[in-house]
C-alpha cells in the first residue's frame, strides 16, 4: 500500500507565518511610525543645523577651551564612580537575597526597592537640608548611588532567581569552592545582565540634570541650561547638546555591542532553587549592613521631609498653592502618558506583526529615544517651534510632544511583549470573516493587550510626575509642577517650603513602586 500524501497538512501553520510576515503596514500604522521617526530625528537635525550655523572654526574654538575639559571631567567622574558604586552594590545585595540564607529576605527586597521610588532631586535636596558639605562631588555620587542601585539589583535578582544551579552544583562536585564557584560559574553567567544595566545607569548619569543642579556639582546638562538661560539657545548651549550626544551615541553603540552576549544551554533546566549560603555569624552583620543602608538610602530622605514640613507648617503652608500643583502634575503626567501609548502602540504592532525597513526601524526607536538626553530633546523642540511654527512655544502641546518622546520607551516594552504573547490566528480568523485591520484590531487585539497598554501607561505617568528638565524649557509660562517646586524653592534654599512638593512625588511614586514589588516576589 502506498503512503498517503501529507501535503494537505502542510500549510496548516500558514495563518501564524503570514500574520507575523506580512510585509506592508497599513496606512493608519504608517503615518504615526512616520510622525514619530521624524520627530526622534529632531534632536540630531537640531546638532547639525546648530553646528552649521556656527561653522567649524567657531565650532572648535567653543568646545576646545578649559571649562568644556572641566564639564567633561566631571561629567565622567559622576558617570564612572556612580556607575561601579551602583554595579558592586547591585550585585552584592542581589546575591545576598538570593543566594544566602538571609532572614527576612521578602521584607529586605521591598525595602531595598524603596530608594526607586524617591526622584534623586528629592533625596539631593533633603541632603544638602541637612549640611552643605554635602555639595559637590562627594554628596552628589551618593545620593545617585543610593538612587540608581535598584536599577542594577533588580535585574540581577531576576536572573539569579531564575538560574539553573546544575552549573554551580558541577562546579562544587569538580572540587571549586563556593568562591571559586562565584567568580568562575556564577559571575560569568551574570556578566551580560550586569553590563547592560550599568550601562544603563551610565546614560542616566550622562543626562542627569536635577540631582547635580541642586547639590551644586556642574555637569553638562547643568551648564547647558545654564547657556540656554543666558543665551536662550545660543552657540555654547548648541555645541555642548552636540557633545553630549555624541557621548550618549558612544555608550549606546557600547550597549548594542554588549546585548545578546549571553551564555546559552540545552534543555530548560530543573524548576529548583540553588543551595543558599549559610552566613552563620556573619548574618547579624548583613542584617545591620542592609538596615544602615535603608535607612540612608530612605530614612534620612523620609525623616528630613517630615522636619521640613512640620517646620514650614509653623509659618505657612499654602494648601491652595499646593493642590493647584498637584492638579498640574496630574493633569500633564496624564496627558503625556496617554500621548506616549498612543505613540507606542503603533511601533508595537509594526515591530511584532510585520517585517521591512520601517519595521526595523521601529525596532530600534526605543534604543535611540532611551539615549537622547531630556535637555536635548527640549532644545530642539525649542529650535523647531521658534524657527518654523512659533504658535507651539510654550505651549502644553510642545511639552506632552517631549514627554512621549522622553518616555514613550517605558510604554513599549509591557506593549510589545504582550503582542508577542497573542495568538496571531484570532486576527487572521477575524480578517477571513470580513473585517478590516482596523475593525480587527479594535475587536481582537486590543481587549488582550490592554493590560499592558494599563501598566505601560502608570510607568510613564509615574516618570513624567518626576519630570524636570523638559517641564522647565518647554513648559507653558505660568506652569508649575510638583518637580519644578521642589527645583525653584531649592535653588533659593527654601527647604521648608520645597517640603511638601517633595513628600507628594514620593507619596505618588512610592506606592506603585511597592505593590509592584512585592507583587513580582509573590510571582516568583
């Protein structure tokens, strides 16, 4: 007897091949894409244009003198010690938790995340509240230490939660002691993880403007809006943005070249936890060492929050004033993350469910958005609005323009992975029933995602409450924010009056931070 043919059973995978290859986006996904690429390359367009305008001699003769070498040692400085300080403690309190046998260690992971939810302006002015040898250097690199750590403790704390410990129990049964084990297994598996995110955190110190202004410490972004103050966008302010993006381009392309490196094994593995650790006497002196660092990481910013408001309460406390504030935080932080998921959504659908150039270069929006300094992206917009449609200057749509294309990364993660978890057959059966792309997307696609689109949105609201930089440039004139509060009444050392400003964008911040941890350990 002969063998049946199988072709018939052959393109039953068909539906799932060609939902995620079909090659031409529609045009309600194209234009938005279109709009958003654009306006990314701004920023760039603003360097060039800039940089023309004042030709190469000129160009050379302001970047070429002391005070630009003085920026970039200092701004190098912040960057390499803030980094490593957060890559050591990041990494020896994720294995702390994870790989001892730490008493407590469900409470010291939510209390370990807390510092995250303090902007590091709040906790740079609560510090220098307290003495004045706390500006500077010094002051500066651990107040960003204390808040950028999390960054690098979290992921790393993912990635040794999830480890098989096959490699590890191998390396012991060779004969390698735990040391050993540490530096030869454990710590090249989690090379890859650690390098990304500080890089991460060096970015964030390329582009911190809020935490050096206040501890008085002058970086580029300090002096840049210094420049743009005195000059309202003039050649110093143009040709530092241009140096400083260069700086961030370096380290992004320093991020590409490290993502993907990673170490990779057949088979998933067993389902276990690796043998932790036993401390023994040395477990009292973890727990005093987790304790301290709490405590200076969220209980002196907390503690002299407190003082300043009961202090300021005592002569005035403008109740009206503040709620006004806080209704302006609220009304921009809402618009700009509704503004940065509509944006999102559209990069998300193309990246997962087409392929081409523009699919590509939707792909890598986020990377090149996530390097663009905040600065930067407000002077351009500053330099487009004045120079080709001066109705937009200082005008609330300028502003929620620069807070999609500041955050509008944080919304597309939570987006796309979600689109990647949905099933690609239920639009195609609802595109052989007749509907259009639209009509499906609205009736299948959307009620599965809209979870992430919800948690996507509070990452970005969350960000732009905090917001500083973008706010005071392109903020319409009257404008005040919870951030801009706390930045104006600092620089006029009026602690008692910045007080409760900075108690709202903690109290804000800080409960999401803590509901989405301890729901991620519940998880694990």
């Amino acid at each position: 007897m002969q063998p049946q043919a199988v072709t018939p059973e052959l393109p039953l995978p068909a539906p799932a091949i060609s939902s995620r290859r079909r090659k031409s986006p529609p045009i309600w996904l194209q234009l938005p894409v279109l709009a958003l690429l654009l306006l990314a390359a701004l920023p760039l367009f603003f360097v060039v244009v800039r940089a023309a305008q004042v030709g190469p001699h000129e160009a050379f003769a302001l970047l070429w003198r002391p005070f630009v070498f003085g920026l970039l040692a200092n701004t190098l400085k912040l960057m390499v010690l803030v980094t490593l300080g957060c890559a050591l403690l990041g990494l020896a309190l994720a294995w702390l938790v994870e790989r001892s046998d730490l008493r407590w260690r469900r409470h010291w992971n939510v209390l370990l995340c807390l510092p995250f939810a303090i902007p590091s302006f709040v906790s740079g002015f609560t510090w220098v509240s307290i003495s004045p040898l706390f500006e500077g250097l010094g002051g500066t690199v651990l107040v960003m230490i204390l808040s950028k750590y999390p960054l690098i403790y979290l992921p790393v704390v993912a990635v040794l939660r999830n480890l098989d410990p096959a490699m590890e129990e191998s390396a012991r049964m060779l004969g390698c002691s735990r040391r050993e084990v540490f530096w030869r297994v454990t710590l090249p598996l989690l090379r890859p993880v650690l390098m990304a995110t500080s890089l991460l955190v060096a970015v964030h110190m390329l582009v911190e403007f809020g935490a050096p202004s206040i501890m008085r410490y002058q970086t580029f972004t300090t002096a840049i809006y210094q420049q743009f103050e005195l000059e309202f966008s003039g050649s110093n302010a143009a040709m530092l943005s241009a140096l400083l993006l260069g700086l961030c381009m370096l380290l992004l392309w320093g991020e590409f070249r490290l993502r993907g490196r990673g170490y990779a094994r057949t088979g998933q593995g067993v389902a276990r936890s690796a043998a932790r650790v036993r401390l023994g006497r040395w477990g009292i002196l973890a727990q005093a060492l987790l304790l301290v660092l709490v405590v200076v990481g969220c209980g002196v910013p907390l503690v002299m929050l407190g003082f300043w408001i009961v202090e300021g309460s005592s002569a005035s406390f403008p109740v009206a004033e503040i709620a006004q504030t806080l209704w302006s935080s609220l009304r921009y932080s809402f618009g700009g993350a509704l503004l940065s998921c509509l944006l999102a959504l559209p990069v998300c659908l193309v990246v997962v469910r087409y392929y081409g150039r523009m699919a590509t270069l939707a792909d890598r929006l986020p990377y090149l958005l996530h390097a663009l300094p905040g600065l930067v992206i407000a002077l351009s917009l500053v330099f487009f609005a004045l120079g080709y449609v001066p109705a937009l200057y200082q005008t609330s749509i300028l502003l929620l323009v620069a807070y999609a294309l500041l955050f509008m990364p944080m919304a597309q993660g939570p987006i796309r992975v979600a689109l990647e978890k949905a099933s690609p057959q239920l639009e195609e059966a609802a595109r052989t029933l007749g509907h259009t792309p639209l009509a499906t997307f609205l009736r299948v696609t959307l009620p599965i995602i809209s979870p992430a689109i919800g948690a996507g949105f509070v990452l970005v609201f969350l960000d732009c409450m905090k917001e500083l930089t973008a706010t005071l440039i392109l903020g319409p004139t009257g404008l005040e924010t919870l951030a801009t509060k706390v930045w104006s009444h600092t620089g006029n050392l009026e602690y008692a009056g910045a007080a409760p400003y900075a108690a709202l964008i903690v109290l804000v911040s800080g409960l999401p931070v803590y509901l989405l941890t301890t729901r991620a350990y519940r998880r694990s």
